[in-house]
C-alpha cells in the first residue's frame, strides 16, 4: 500500500465479505424452500428470500467494486484519494441504507413496502434485481455520484493510466446505465426491454469492463509484466466485449414481445460473446508465464487465474448454451438460466471480488501477503467454493433440461407443479452443493482471522531443504 | 520495420466499436419502439389493465412467478396462464391461497378485492395476446 | 520501437508481414466473421424459402446497386493509388487521391440512403418479411461500416497532406487502405447474393 488514503477501501471490503455471508445464507433458504415449500413460508416467503438473496449479491458486489476504485484509483494515479473522508461517509451511507432495505424486506409486506416508500409517484418496483424501494435506488444513485466525484477528482490531479482511464469510465457507465431503472413504462414489453439496458448493460457489457481493469490492475501488480502490453490486451478485449454484447443484448428480446429479427441478430452476434472470455482466459496466462516475478501471495494468484476461467464456463460456455434462438425457445425461462446466472456471478464479479480482496486485504492489513497458513486456508476455500458452484451450475442445468423435456417439448407436456416434483433431484443436488458453498465460505472467511505474515526468510529455508 | 500495433490503436478501436455498434443498437431500438405497440396491442392497455399491472408489480409477482420467462423458477408462468386456466379459475385461485399442502410451495394470500382481481385478470388477458413469436411453446408454459 | 514491445506475442509476424498495422487485421478478420455468418445465416435461411425471396428480390433496385458497385471499385482503385503514390513519397498526391476516393464513399452513401427512403416509403422494414429483414440488416450494417471506413480515410487523408507520412513510414495509409478493400469487398458480395444471385 502506497497511499494511506487507500485505507478506507478496508471497510468496504469487509462490509462486502459480511453481505456475501448474508446472500449465501438466504440462498440456502431459498434452495430449502424449492424442497419443502412451505419451510418459512409465513416468516419470509420464497419472494422476499430471493430477492434478498440477489440483492445482497447486488450490493456486496458493488461494495467491493467501490473498494476496489478507492484502493486503485490512487495507486494508479499516484497521489491520495481526493476526499478520503467522503468515501467513508459514502461508505456508512450505502452499509445503512442497504441493511434498511434487507429490514424492509423481511417487516414489511412488499406492497405495503411500496406504499410507504411512494412507488406510486415514480414506480420503480418489482422488476428483478431493481426491487428496492424509491428511497433506496435514490439512495444508490448518491453513493454512486458521491463515488464518481471522488474517483474522477483523484484522477484528474493524478497519472492517467488506461487502467484508470478504464475503471473510472466503467464506474461512469455503471451508475449512467442505473438510471433506466426510473422509468418502468406501463407497456409490460417496453419494460422487459428497457429493464435488460441495466442488467445486460451491467453484467454483459459495462461490469466486463470492471473485472477487466481490476483483472489488470492485480496482473500488472503480481507479476511484474510491462503494462503497455496489459493495457493494449485490456483495450482489444474491451472491444470485443462491444462488438458481441452491445446487439448481443438482442438474445434477451427473442420471446417477449420484441420484433423477430431480434431472433436471427440476438444470435449472431451474441454467440460471440465468449470470445473476450477466452481472450482474458489467453491473456491472463500469458501474463502469467512472461512473469518477472514471484509474488509471495500465492492465493491472490490463484484467484487472478480462476476468474477468467470460470468467468469462461459461466458467462462464456453456459451463456453460449442458452444463447442461440432455437435452444432458448425450449430453456427461456428455466432453471437452465438460473445454472448460467450462478455460474457466471460468481466465476466472473464474486471471483475478481474475491481476487482484489485477496490482494489488496494483507497490504491494507500492513504485510505483503499472509501467512503460508493463512493461505492454505484461503486456497482450501477457493476450491471448495469453486467445485461447490459447478455442483450448483450442474444441478440446476439438470432442473432445466426436466422442464425443456417434460414441460416444454413432446405431445403430451406436463404441467409446472408436476415438472417441478421430477426435478427434485436437482433441487436436493443443488442444495447440497449449496452447502458446501457455504463450508467453503466459512473455510475462506477463516482465513481472514489467521493473524501473521508471510516469512520470506522460512520459506526460502524450507525450500533449500528440500 | 513497420509501426507495431499500439496501445492508442487498441484504444481507437474500442472507442471506435463502442461507438458503431451503440449506432446500430440506437437505430434498431428506434424501430423496435415502433412494432412494439403494435405487437403487443398497446391500444388494448386500458386503465384496467394498468390497474392490473401496478398490482402484478408490487406483490412482487415475478419474485416467484415468470412472465414471457423472466422473473424467477419458482411458479408457473403468467404469459399465458389466461388461457390456460382461464378468467374464472383464475378468480376463485389466487383469494384461495395458499392452500396449505403439506411440502406444496405456498402462494401468499394478498387480501385484494374483488376489483383488484379483476384488474389483475384484465391485465393477464392482454399479456396472453402479446406476439412472443410463439413463445412458450406450448399451453403449459 | 520499445523493447517491451518485442514480447508481444500479438505481433510474431515471421516472413512477410501484412499491409498495414496488426491491429486492423484482427479486426478485419473479425468483421469477415461477422459478415461471414450473416451471408451463412441469409443462405440458410434463403434456402427454406426460395420463393420468397426470389419474388422481394425482385423488388430492390438493382441499378442503384450496380452503380453503388461501380462508385466503392472506383474508390478503392483510387486509395490503392494513393497508396502508390505515398510509396514515392508524394504526400499530397496521396491525400488527393484519398479526397477522391472520400467523394466517392460520400456519393455511396447518399445513393444508399436515397434507396432506403424508396425503401421505406414503399413499406419495407425489417418485419416486413424474412427477405427484407436480411436486406435492411446486411444493407445497413454495410453503411455504417462505410461510414467509419471513410472516418478512418478522412484521418488518413489529414496526415497525408499534412506531410505525415514517408515513402518508408506510412503504415496509416497501408491500414486505412486495407480496411476500404474489406468494406469495398464485402459489397460485392453483398450486391451478388442480395441483388442478384437467384
């Protein structure tokens, strides 16, 4: 840590591990309530726990995005963040408005929620991912503005990096594609499209961008590789994530209500979209053979390699399956999307969270790295969660093909409730698998509590010994 | 030896397709914004059917429930559950829940009136006339 | 130019090296693809409905096709000129020919968008049917490619009379060229599968 400003990306980091401790908790009561539906049902209903649960992923995701850039953005610009102190009330901010969000939740019933919270004068409510009530998404439009001031004066007074240049104008877009968010047109077809502006926007276009600078950022750091050849990779894979994602969107507008060309250009150019991912998976490797260093923190590697690979099988391989019109004819709208949209949050923004935690964490803690012990903690728990995930993704891959078999094909289908009893399997696969996401969260978040740092002097002892 | 491909080049070029393909996508928006309404019958948006929606929207419908396949895997599809059931079943249903099944996934009772219902059903009768391009496949959704 | 630059495995090029810089290769392959799978997808689909598409084929303007045609051969002979002409270090017979070739693509432009007004004006959008979905895509993403390849020509142009190049250094002409034949190229392949070929 060069900067002393970049301390204050400390509480954000922990505020976020807290939240994803949180999701994961309601994503195993939500999975338990696919099992038994009528566990918690009068305590929270299966809509409030999934909607707390996607919320909380929302948030800690962004959480950590915002830790990055205040942890990045002075290092790259070498100088202090301008208003360490607004990024800390930014900080309080945001932690308090999110927690009264979960609260209003889980209290209130949603259509009360919406009458105390005026939805009736602008309405915002009740799309997917965008449930939070007025109050809050004004709330999030400050902390973003609050964030953006900050970031933007920091890099006016300092070194122009690409990587800055980069994560500064994603963070731009992120918070200009929020605003679609305030308009929820009566038209429920002009809705579906114009909500895909902020999700695809964020998730398939501007959030690649995020995890490309941050993906950057730790490569350049980690293994020493000249950065003019990381930030011209950064740029050309940029680019291809517009080429694919920008009419890729079109494979979101097949069958609600959008014209059918949508059908024929949705999946041409959205069967690209795996191509960035494969260049990051090509460049992050290359980056790591031509490296001219040994970085002591081995975990903050092994999560730097992970991302772009399970960022390739989730956005890149389970998108790929469900992208193309025909395929999507049968699977829109199944748990299929639900393996893909696990898959992909996770292998591609929890993973590049995690991977910038696990670098940034020890500096801001005041060592280089953490103990081998810690370490070996952390690892353990990288793999625990990883394999837990594809158990998840493939358990929920199975679910939709009963529903793409069952419901949804053949001459005599099946109605939902009974498609849903053949699928238990999947559902109990699922859940199991989710509990042992949730082992290796706990593994992982051990780590965290392992005081000590990383012993040159031993290892290099240890390793003559042998 | 030729000039090698430069950072700035790299840079041109995202900035370049960024540009191009946001052209593109303005330009079909423009013309999907046109057909829109005419897909999706906008003029049979009656005040009704907004009553209807605004209900849908915050009950959280699609918490649990999908329409034209988005919203969550919990519950059948709405797209087209007006003529799968049909107005009147619809009526008795949704004041019926839950039905309290042993293990059965729960609907929440929401305590509308008779109105609102009709609102509700006015609004799924408008939804099933939506072109989806024959999307779900079949009655089941 | 740099040493770190050398350790780019972007630009291993062994032998002779393609016109112009790395970077516009990629992308022009890219493009191909692109334009590849759209002509793939057109055939395809041109194949389960002949009829139809043969009866709208009918209905386009082929002169105006022709002599859009005509105008982008015409153009592109004029940048492979001031290629040339940058090779014996004539910078501004260079951006003459460039401006020239510029006049042209402008003219493409405006004869295309004329067609398109006819076009809709005789009620011919993108859902009309499966035929004219295809034309308004291909047509319309083969614009916009013009359009930036004269942005791209135009900077070109600039340097050139600005005295930027050299009869050794002028990569900028060499990839601004390229980039014209691949939208030049892509026309004509446009013209005989949209226009022509029954």
């Amino acid at each position: 840590m060069k900067y002393q400003s970049q301390l204050v990306a400390k509480p954000y980091f922990i505020a976020a591990l807290a939240l994803f401790f949180g999701q994961i908790v309601f994503g195993l009561i939500a999975g338990m309530q696919f099992l038994d539906g009528t566990f918690l049902f009068s305590a929270a209903h299966f809509n409030i726990v999934r909607m707390t649960h996607t919320n909380l992923l929302i948030v800690w995701l962004l959480m950590a995005f915002m830790g990055a850039a205040y942890y990045i953005v002075p290092e790259e610009a070498q100088t202090e963040l301008y208003s360490p102190k607004l990024a800390l009330i930014t900080f309080w901010v945001f932690l308090i408005a999110a927690a009264l969000t979960v609260v209003g939740y889980l209290l209130v019933p949603y259509a009360h929620l919406a009458a105390i919270t005026g939805n009736a004068i602008v309405p915002t409510m009740g799309r997917g991912y965008l449930e939070q009530p007025l109050p809050t998404k004004i709330g999030i439009v400050l902390v973003a503005l609050s964030l953006l001031f900050n970031v933007t004066m920091t890099l006016i007074k300092g070194r122009k990096t690409s990587i800055n240049l980069i994560l500064v104008g994603a963070l731009w877009g992120l918070a200009l594609l929020f605003l679609p968010s305030f308009y929820f047109p009566e038209d429920t077809v002009k809705a579906s499209y114009s909500w895909w502006w902020i999700v695809h926007g964020w998730v398939e276009g501007d959030w690649e961008l995020i995890l490309g600078a941050l993906l950057g950022f730790i490569l350049i750091k980690m293994t020493g590789v000249d950065r003019e050849i990381v930030e011209k990779w950064l740029y050309i894979i940029m680019a291809m994530v517009l080429i694919s994602g920008l009419v890729g969107i079109g494979h979101h507008y097949y069958y609600i209500g959008a014209p059918a060309y949508w059908i024929w250009l949705g999946s041409i150019f959205s069967a690209m979209e795996p191509i960035p991912f494969m260049l990051l998976i090509a460049f992050a490797f290359k980056m790591l053979f031509q490296r001219r260093r040994e970085h002591p923190n081995k975990a903050a590697m092994l999560w730097a390699m992970g991302t772009p690979i399970m960022a390739f099988l989730g956005a890149g391989l389970w998108g790929f399956m469900i992208t193309l019109a025909p395929a999507q004819y049968y699977i829109h709208g199944t748990n299929f999307t639900a393996a893909h949209g696990h898959l992909a949050f996770f292998g591609a923004y929890a993973m590049v969270s995690m991977a910038i935690i696990s670098y940034a964490m020890p500096m801001l803690r005041g060592r280089e790295a953490n103990s081998v012990r810690a370490q070996h903690w952390e690892i353990a728990g990288f793999w625990i969660m990883v394999l837990s995930m594809i158990g998840i993704a493939l358990a929920l891959t199975g679910a939709g093909l009963v529903t793409a078999y069952l419901q949804r094909s053949g001459a005599d289908p099946l109605g939902f409730m009974q498609v849903q009893d053949r699928a238990r399997v999947f559902f109990w696969g699922r859940e199991i698998a989710g509990a042992g996401f949730f082992t290796g969260l706990l593994v992982y978040l051990r780590s965290f509590f392992i005081q000590g740092e990383y012993q040159y002097t031993a290892q290099v002892k240890r390793a003559l010994a042998t | 030896m030729q000039e090698v491909f430069t950072k700035s080049m790299a840079r041109n070029i995202f900035l370049g397709s960024a540009v191009f393909f946001l052209i593109i996508y303005l330009a079909l928006t423009y013309d999907t914004w046109q057909q829109i309404p005419v897909r999706d019958h906008a003029d049979k948006i009656t005040a009704s059917v907004i009553r209807g929606k605004y209900l849908v929207d915050t009950n959280d419908c699609i918490g649990c429930h999908t329409i034209n396949g988005e919203g969550s895997y919990y519950a059948p599809e709405l797209d087209n559950v007006y003529k799968r059931r049909g107005p009147e079943f619809i009526k008795l249903w949704i004041p019926a829940q839950p039905s309290g099944v042993a293990g059965r996934r729960q609907m929440p009772h929401f305590n509308f009136t008779p109105a609102q219902i009709d609102d509700i059903v006015a609004y799924l009768q408008w939804l099933s006339n939506v072109d989806t391009n024959h999307w779900p496949p079949n009655i089941e959704g | 130019m740099h040493n770190a630059l050398t350790a780019d495995p972007l630009q291993q090029s062994r032998g002779q090296p393609l016109p112009g810089d790395f970077a516009i290769w990629v992308f022009i392959f890219a493009e191909l693809t692109v334009f590849g799978v759209l002509f793939a997808a057109y055939a395809f689909t041109r194949s389960a409905h002949v009829d139809l598409f043969n009866a709208s084929q009918l209905t386009l303007n082929r002169a105006y096709g022709f002599a859009n045609t005509l105008l982008l051969l015409t153009s592109s002979y004029f940048v492979a000129r001031a290629l040339r002409a940058i090779k014996t270090g004539r910078n501004k017979a260079c951006g003459n020919w460039l401006a020239g070739a510029l006049g042209l693509g402008a003219l493409f432009l405006l004869l295309k968008l004329i067609e398109f007004h006819q076009d809709f004006a005789r009620g011919i959008t993108l859902s009309a049917n499966l035929f004219y979905m295809f034309y308004l895509s291909l047509t319309f993403f083969h614009f916009m490619h013009v359009a930036m390849g004269m942005i791209i020509l135009a900077v070109v142009a600039v340097k050139a009379y600005a005295g930027r190049y050299t009869a050794d250094r002028h990569t900028g002409v060499e990839t601004g060229g390229s980039y014209w034949h691949m939208v030049d190229l892509v026309w004509i392949l446009l013209f005989a599968l949209v226009y022509v070929i029954h």
